[in-house]
C-alpha cells in the first residue's frame, strides 16, 4: 500500500525506493507512511 500511496503522489519510484519498501520491517512502514502525508517529495518520506 505504502508504495501504491508513494507513486500516487510523487509519480514513479525506482526500482531502489521499490526494494527498500519491499524490504522494510513494520515500524519503517508506519514511520513512512506517516511521512508521506506530509512530504514534499519521496526523499523527505525516506530519510
């Protein structure tokens, strides 16, 4: 879902943003989804 949200929003990711989420554990999840309803763009999500 987290990835679905991040391309509606920011367009795109790359294949190394799709292997991070695909590889994330839980908490990181919820940290950047929380991000993500804020960000400016993926790298503010991420960081």
């Amino acid at each position: 879902m987290l990835l679905l949200l991040l391309e509606e929003k920011f367009g795109p990711v790359s294949d190394e943003v799709r292997t991070q989420v695909q590889n994330a554990d839980p908490d990181s999840l919820l940290r950047w989804f929380r991000q993500s309803l804020k960000a400016d763009n993926i790298d503010e999500v991420l960081r």
